[in-house]
C-alpha cells in the first residue's frame, strides 16, 4: 500500500493480487478528521476519545455520511481494538481487531480494497 498526502487528505493505492496471480489496483482518498479533509474522500477516518453509547456512534455515521456522501467506507474509532464501520450505504456495523498493529485508517484503507475488489469484474 502507498501513497501521497496533500493537507489532511490522503492519497492511497492498495494492490490485492488473487490466488491466480491476477491484480486488482484500487486508488481512493482517505481523510483523517478533525480536519478539513476533501468532502468526496472515499475513506472516512474519525477517532472518537471517549467510548460513547452505540446510538450516539450511530448519529455520528449519520452526520459523517451527509458530510461525505461519497465514501464508501467509514471507520468511528472508539478505541485501539473497537469501531463503527459502514461500507457504502448499508446499516453500520461492529468492527473488532485482534491485530492492532494496523491501524485504522490503514485498516479502513484494505477494507476499501476488499470492497471494490469484490465488485469489480474479474
């Protein structure tokens, strides 16, 4: 995975090679809030410092999907090991980590990949 930094944005490039030896190139932008990171990022990272209740993590998706309608991944830190994600415009859910040594906005990054990997054509 790489990339390069222009203010708070990111760009990123994550390559995913198949058991069969194809590649898949996937490039987003990724945006670390608070910041004034671009609004059409299409990774959202935001760490929250105290863990709050489920239905506060909710409203706080709803707020960063009306901010950036165009992500097709969110990540709510609520800790090293514990996040609200959601994936386009499905419901958010649970995120748990055992690996910790990747951090989230590394991890939001994959999932990027993983999505668009999964509905690219092949």
């Amino acid at each position: 995975m790489g990339g390069s930094a222009r203010r708070d944005v990111l760009s990123v490039t994550v390559l995913i090679r198949s058991g069969d030896g194809r590649v898949t190139v996937d490039e987003h932008t990724r945006t670390e809030l608070p910041g004034s990171g671009l609004a059409s990022a299409d990774v959202v990272v935001v760490a929250e410092d105290t863990a709050p209740c489920w239905a506060r993590l909710v409203d706080r998706d709803r707020e960063l999907a009306s901010a950036h309608p165009g992500a097709l991944v969110t990540v709510i830190a609520c800790g090293p090991d514990l996040a609200l994600v959601r994936l386009g415009s499905s419901a958010p859910g649970s995120a748990r980590r055992t690996n910790t040594a990747a951090v989230w906005p590394v991890y939001a990054s994959i999932l990027h990949a993983l999505t668009v990997w999964e509905v690219a054509p092949r």
